[in-house]
C-alpha cells in the first residue's frame, strides 16, 4: 500500500474511533447538553449570545428545570424557560443573549454554568456545562486632582492635595498610583498601597507634596500614572506643584527657572523586572529663535526592548510669534473640562491683552503607541477667547463640543470667567457656564453652573468668599455641586490673628439612563463650622481650629442598579492643631485633627467615638522623617474600606536623607517609608532614591531607584447594603522595583533676546521716609507677586524677575507677620532696573470713646461710623472707623501720632481732639480715649 493512501487510512480510523468514542461517552447519559461556544470575547455596552443544545436520549418524554450554579447564566436578555419538555429523542436548541453591564459582567474572564434537574430521580443527567467570557477591558478608570494647582506652604515647605478615583467599568480595577516626573528636590507622600475600586466606585486619596530643601525653588507638573500590578498603564493625569524662590524666570515653565540653561536632553535604561526593561529618550526646553519668535518643545520616548515596541507621550512642539502660534502634540488645559489628549492648538493674539484659541484634540494620552491597542476615546473641538488684565488677571469664553465614545455621549458646554477690582483692596471673579448632554441611543438633559468668589480687606481684617453651584446634569468637571466656603481673618499685635470659617459642600451628580456613570449616582455632603487662633512664639507659629463638622452620604449598592440606598450621617467635634517651626536649618511641622464623632448612623464604628489624624514632618541640611498615623475614620468613604468589626488604623512613617558631596558635584536623595493598613492587614514597605553627578560641560550621571513591597490582604470595597464577604481572601505578597541610570546634558542660551530684568529689594523702613538708611536692615522671606509669577525675599531681602517683556506691571508685597508696603505698587519696565521696596511692620493699636454724660439727653448717641485719622510727624494719615460701641483700631507703623475727628456739622464735638499717642515695638498699644461730647440738645441759662 503506497504511503500516502496509509495515511489517508489511519486518519480515518482514528477520526472514526474518536467519534465514536464521543457518541458512546454522550449516550451514557440520558440527557445530554453542551454549549455552541466554550469561550466569547466580549465588549462594553454590547450585546452577546451563546446557543445551549440539549438531546433526550429516553424512549419517553421528559421535563426538566435549569440551574445557573451562582453564575449570571439565567438571567440574560433571552433566556431557558422555567420548565424545558422534551420528547422522546428530541432535541431541542435554545438561543441565549446577555448584555454586557454590570449586573450581568463582574470580572474580566466570567464563568457561567447551567445545570439541568429532574423530578425523574432515575434519569442519568450530564453534569453541568460551562461557557466563559473574556472582557475586552478599555480604559475605565479617571483620575483627577480637586484642583489644577497646589502652592507650596512657604514656612512648612509643603502642601497637601486631593486626587479622586473614578472606576466607570463593569469589573473591579486594582492599581498603584505613581509619579512619572517626579524631580529629586520634590517628594511625594501619601496613597502607596495599591487600591481595589469596585466597578462604578470611587475614592479620594491624599497626597502631601514637599520640598526636601529650601534652596530650590521649581515648579512641577506632575504626570499621575495608575499602574495595575502587572505595570500596565490604567489612566494618566496633570497637577502642578508650584514653589517659590528668590530668582523667577518670567514666564517660565517646569523646573528650568533654576538651570543654567533652559534645555535638557537624556539618554536613561529602565529596569522594572518581569521582563520589562525600556530605553528612554526624554528631553524639554525653549528655543529663542529670534526677538519675536521662540520653539518650546518636550520629548518623552519608550522603547521596550523585550516587546520590541515604541511608546512616545507626554510631548509636544509648540511655535509661538507676536501674533500668532501653534502647538502639535499632548494638549493638556482646563476648560472647565479637562482638554487632555493628542491633537493641535492654534492661538492668534489681537494685541498684548487680548487672544483666541482654536482646540481640536483626541483622548488619546499617547502620540505613538506599539504596547497596546484602544478603542477609539473620542475628541474635543474647542475655542477659547481671553483677555488679560493689567495685572495678568484673565477673563475668558470658551466653548467645547466633546465626544466620549466610551459613556456614548455628546455635549456642548459653554462657558466664561471675569475678574474685576471692586475697589483697590477689593476683587471679584466670576464663572458661569450651560450645557446639553445627549445620548447616542437618544435622551437629553440641560445643564447649568454659576459661581462667584470675594476677597476684601478692611483695615487689615482679611474676608473672602467662594461660592458655586452647577446643576445635576452639568457637564462641567463640577457636576451637580453646590459649595460655599468663606472665611474672615482679623490680625491682632504681632504675628497673631483669629479666624471664622463656614464651609457647605453638596455633592449631587446625576446621570441619563444609558450613560455608563449612571452608577455614581451617589450623593455626599460635609458641613464645617470653624473658629482659628494662631499666634507666633519665636519662630515657632501655632494655630488652633476647633470646628464642627456634619456629614451625609448616600450609598448605592455596588453589585446591582436598584435604587435602594443607604443614608448615612455622621457629626462630629474636632480641633486642629497645627505646629511649625523652621530656622535655615531646620524645619519641623506638625499638623494633628482630633475630633469626637458623637453621630454615626453607619454604626462602623458605633457612635460615640475618638479620632485622631497625626501628619508630622522634619528636615534638616541632611535628614529627615516623616510620619502619618489615623486612627478611627474621618470621612464616611472611609467606611467603604472596613470589614465589619475591623478597626481602622493607618501607620506611617520613614526616615529621609539628602546631601551633597565633592564640591556640590555629588547630590543623593533617598527616602524610605513603612505603612501599615489594619482594615486590610497590609504592610507596604517603599524605598526611593536619587543620585546625580554633575561633570564638565553640563553633563551629569542620574539614578534613580524605587523599591514596593506588599503584603496583605486583598482589599475590596464593602458593599454599602450587602452585607460584607464573611471572611477576607488569602493573603497574598507581591513587590515592584524599578531601576534607572541615564546621562543628561544641559544645553542652549536664551537666543538673541533675553528680555528685562528686574530686582526688588525688600528693607525695613523704620523712619517711614521711603528711603533706605543704612542702618535699616533687608526683611526676608516675604512673597513679591507680578501677576501670576511670584519670589520670595533671600536673606538679603532679594528677589530677581529676568526675561521680562517690556510693559507695566503691578507689584504686590504679600506677609502675614505685620509687614506692608509703602513703595510704589506699579513700575514700567524699558530696561533693566533695580528698586527698593519700602516695608513697615505695624502694629495693633486699640482706643475708645468715652461719652461725656449730660442730664438733659434722653438717649444715648449713636458712636458708631466715626472717622478718627492718625497724622504721623512725616504728614501720613491713617484712618479708622468706630464700631457700635465707639471702640475702634488702627494698624500703624511705631511711631508718634496726632489724633483727630472732623466734626464740622456734626452733632458732637471731640474736646480732647488733637491728642499725642506712641506706637511702641513692644507691648500692647492703648490708644487715649476721646472724650465724646453730644451737642443735639444745647441747654442756655439766662440769669434775670
């Protein structure tokens, strides 16, 4: 027999013997069933169908009842009957449809099983069958921080912001989230431990952003990556950290203020483990090209060498002339949304104060991408028209027509923002905006938001306002929010001052039946109710704040779409007290929140209870610690994180080093922290560092380590109305390390223009002439504004703007120990200038009328609105008004001074007017009290 006809005969065979083998393997059951498909792909928001086939093997008719095995089997769109009838040797095949939301989808790859039941105890059933489906998982997960910017505290050299956690798919998400740019001179404490976000859950976390030395002074714009555990990128946002120095480059971006050179270009090797090493070519910086033109640019390229793939985001190339200008590449800006993605910018400028700018962007964070592959995200087409103010203040329109192909949803937003000086101590800003929101698959809903915010003084007493409120359906970041925050400020002498502050903030965001967020739905609101002391002991300032604070929260449950909800509230009584003390050397802070919740409607805990939120930080020229510690929830969303009757307990803390070596050639960073978590039993150990040397020519050697290890348990939301999963998962331990060396080279001048520079400096005017003595010292660490751009005073009472257009600018001294400003407020730069900056520390000084009785009068006289002015020996005046009491105060540099009131056609005379007072350094100032003589009613005596 020839080969070939061999082979065609074995297959035969062996085809026919497996077929057989099947046939008789199915006909030792009496009923018998199976699956058209053992494994679907599926897509959000679509829907997909399986086939179940069953065959009665029985010489007599049988009835049968299906099972799902605690799987979503049964509960599709088309679904088995209750009661299945099969003849004899029928079979029968019935269609099966799901939808794929999130009462049906819970996990990326699901199970669902079907069993099938007889009455008949004497059949022989096949045991149950089992199909799988596989989730095309797309980016569901937002991240975004409360605010666009954060300023660095100048005492503490920190701030602290808040970044929310959306996840809008249909199957929990856990992830890390880190800080891709993070600069060496900037850490970042906070969040470490990886989250698990239920599908439609949410959660706010912290972060405290600080400065490891004073000596920098940079801005940041940081790129937040969450990160899943096998390192795959989830979501990206932006936050800018901004600090201050003694030297501002006008204008600037990022970090180059303090280069010597404003390009940098790098060459680095990444090593995360599991394979995963990447070469990365990164480089940003700005190109004068000529007088009136200038190239900025920023490069950000992977390559992962194992995957043999290309990743370019985060870069840019933005051309700008004197009228017009256009920038390719990653957009990212607030509209009242968020344009962030790949796609173009187009700006002309009408003159100096007044531009428009043509958006059309694409979400899509990556410019060229080879790792994976997304659906489609959408887009933004956009127009923005500004105008700038004298003092750098904007007012804008902006309108943006959005796509988001994930939540199938269209909108236009219109929207505006103004600012105005009231008065020159008094401003207002203002936004409104109005949307419409529609469905693809039909449905619309309007929208609206408005909002005003107020800042005032009045001698000296410090009052400002925020207030806003959008409509349910507002498209704006701030959905269906209503918030009033306001807070008054009145100095007393020296460096104290009290405080009242009211705070109400209503959360109600809505959402169309159909929209993909429908699920976060859920409401919460916190009342504040605050009054503040701080005083200075040295340089040791304290601040007290007891407050009240009431919340309320409304839950859905995370694993259906009924529309039962809890309401949870919660009151509590709290005091903050808030330590800092810093020298050049040192600087310790230490901010605690403790607080006794006497109303908890949760009952996690049961109410009454203590709480305690301890942060606390120190450095000195080469170390310092960090530490954090809550104990018992502060908000309700902590809740959302506890077993029953798990305490809530977080503990963190480390150690940190920096210093410099070798003539200031060597710098090394590193910092450690441990975290432990009791609601979840997890320790998280992190260690991070960096170490750069600085060689010839503007080179230098970078790298940079990090280092996570976990170990817990796995964290999952507890479902606000089901009751909690009796027992935690396993324990589990994983760890995440990073390694990075690179060489970098700081190139470029600033082209042929380098603009103005202008130097400030700051002294102490003792004799109040506006002339610098020379015996009058410099005064440090006061904040010079121009416009947005800000320094800080060096030792020497110094601050430095360069590359400064030519034009007039407003100059703003901003202390909060006593200083203000006598100099000039505006300057008009044409070259480059030096000034002197008169200061003068003042102090309170407090005074009263006294009322000069008289028998003929009735009632008493109304002392309240009384202009008294204080006249200084140099010819100044200072004026005040008197309270309801006839008490009033002044602000006034230490000095001599006269006092006077204007009663001409007044009902009343001052009989001590023209009265000599001292403002002393020192001590309580007690003004002379002006004797008050009421003059309606005069009462002559004739003698006959």
């Amino acid at each position: 027999m020839p080969i070939r006809s061999l082979l065609v005969f074995v297959f035969l065979f062996c085809y026919s013997a497996l077929f057989l083998s099947i046939a008789k393997s199915q006909q030792q059951y009496d009923i018998a069933f199976h699956f058209e498909y053992d494994s679907i792909l599926i897509s959000s928001s679509q829907t997909f169908s399986n086939k179940l086939t069953i065959v009665n093997y029985t010489d007599r008719t049988v009835e049968l009842t299906a099972r799902s095995n605690d799987t979503k089997a049964l509960q599709g769109l088309i679904k088995l009957p209750p009661l299945i009838q099969l003849k004899a040797h029928e079979t029968k095949m019935f269609p099966l449809k799901y939808m794929t939301d999130r009462r049906t989808i819970s996990n990326a790859i699901q199970k669902f099983s079907v069993g099938l039941n007889s009455e008949d105890t004497t059949l022989i059933i096949q045991p149950p069958q089992v199909f799988y489906t596989k989730l095309d998982v797309q980016a569901a997960l937002l991240i975004q921080s409360e605010l666009s910017e954060y300023f660095i505290d100048q005492s503490t050299g920190q701030t602290q912001f808040l970044v929310r956690a959306l996840n809008t798919g249909l199957i929990p998400l856990t992830f890390q989230l880190q800080f891709g740019n993070l600069p060496s001179e900037l850490e970042i404490n906070g969040e470490t431990l990886p989250i698990t976000l239920a599908a439609g859950g949410q959660s706010l976390l912290t972060f405290t952003a600080r400065m490891r030395t004073k000596k920098i002074a940079t801005d940041v714009e940081l790129t937040m990556i969450a990160v899943e555990a096998g390192g795959k990128q989830l979501a990206s946002s932006r936050v800018r950290i901004m600090t201050v120095g003694s030297v501002k480059r006008f204008g600037s971006a990022m970090n180059l203020q303090n280069q010597p050179y404003n390009n940098m270009i790098a060459l680095r090797y990444l090593n995360m483990g599991q394979d995963i090493s990447v070469y990365q070519l990164q480089g940003y910086g700005n190109l004068a090209l000529s007088k009136e033109s200038s190239l900025s640019y920023r490069m950000n390229v992977d390559y992962f060498r194992s995957q043999r793939a290309l990743n370019m985001y985060d870069s840019y190339l933005n051309y700008q002339t004197e009228k017009w200008g256009l920038k390719a590449g990653n957009i990212y800006e607030n509209l009242d949304q968020y344009v962030n993605g790949r796609g173009l910018r187009a700006n002309y400028k009408f003159d100096k104060s007044r531009s428009i700018n043509v958006y059309a962007v694409q979400n899509n964070y990556f410019l060229w991408n080879q790792m994976s592959s997304f659906s489609p995200g959408g887009g933004v087409l956009g127009l923005k028209y500004a105008f700038t103010s004298e003092k750098n203040q904007e007012s804008s329109l902006a309108y943006l027509h959005s796509k988001d192909n994930y939540r199938n949803v269209r909108s236009h937003l219109l929207s505006g923002k103004g600012y105005k000086d009231w008065t020159e101590k008094q401003n207002l800003t203002w936004e409104a905006g109005t949307s419409v929101e529609q469905l693809d698959a039909g449905g619309h809903k309007f929208g609206l938001a408005a909002g005003v915010n107020y800042n005032g003084i009045f001698n000296e007493v410090q009052v400002s306002s925020i207030n806003y409120y959008s409509s349910p359906y507002y498209v704006g970041l701030r959905r269906g929010l209503l918030q009033s925050d306001s807070r008054v400020v009145i100095p007393l002498e020296e460096a104290k001052n009290i405080s009242i502050r009211m705070s109400f903030m209503d959360n109600q965001p809505k959402y169309q039946v159909g929209d993909r967020n429908y699920l976060f739905n859920n409401s919460n609101r916190i009342e504040i109710y605050e009054l503040g002391y701080r005083t200075a002991l040295g340089r040791l300032n304290v601040d007290l704040r007891p407050y009240w604070m009431k919340q309320r929260a409304d839950y859905h449950s995370w694993l259906g779409l009924g529309n039962a909800a809890v309401a949870w509230k919660s009151s509590s009584l709290r005091t903050v007290a808030d330590l800092n003390f810093f020298t050049q050397s040192h600087r310790f802070s230490l901010q605690t929140d403790y607080g006794y919740t006497y109303k908890n409607t949760a009952e996690k805990p049961i109410a009454p209870f203590h709480s305690l939120r301890v942060s606390g930080n120190y450095d000195n020229a080469l170390f310092g610690f960090n530490a954090f510690v809550q104990i018992n929830p502060y908000y309700l969303s902590d809740l959302l994180a506890t077993y029953a009757n798990s305490n809530y307990r977080v503990y963190s803390l480390g150690p940190n080093t920096h210093f410099e070596a070798f003539g200031h050639n060597l710098q090394v960073q590193l910092a450690t922290m441990y975290s432990y978590y009791s609601f979840s039993r997890s320790n998280n150990l992190s260690i991070n560092g960096n170490a750069r040397w600085r060689m010839k020519d503007n080179w230098s050697l970078t790298a940079d380590i990090f280092y996570t290890f976990i170990k817990g348990k796995l964290l999952f939301i507890t479902d606000p109305i089901n009751p909690p999963q009796p027992q935690p998962l396993d324990r589990y331990s994983f760890n995440n390390r990073q390694i990075r060396i690179g060489i970098e080279k700081n190139f470029g001048h600033r082209g042929h223009y380098k603009g103005y520079r202008l130097q400030l400096t700051c002294f102490d005017d003792k004799n109040n002439n506006g002339i610098r003595d020379s015996e009058e010292p410099s005064v440090e660490s006061v904040l010079i504004r121009i416009g947005k751009d800000a320094a800080i005073t060096d030792e020497k009472g110094r601050v430095k703007f360069v590359d400064m257009e030519a034009g007039s600018f407003s100059i703003q001294a901003e202390n909060n120990q006593g200083w203000i400003s006598q100099g000039p407020s505006t300057i008009v730069l044409t070259k480059n200038q030096s000034m002197d900056i008169p200061l003068i520390k003042t102090k309170s000084a407090k005074g009263k009328m006294h009322l000069i009785t008289n028998k003929y009068l009735e009632s008493k006289p109304d002392l309240s609105g009384i202009r008294i002015t204080a006249n200084d020996r140099q010819g100044k005046k200072y004026n005040t008004l008197t309270n309801e009491a006839g008490e009033y105060v002044f602000y006034l540099p230490i000095g001599f001074y006269k006092l006077t009131v204007e009663t001409e056609g007044m009902p009343f005379v001052i009989e001590n007017s023209n009265c000599e007072a001292e403002v002393k350094a020192e001590g309580l100032t007690e003004l002379p009290s002006l004797r008050y003589s009421d003059q309606r009613r005069k009462v002559g005596v004739k003698r006959f």
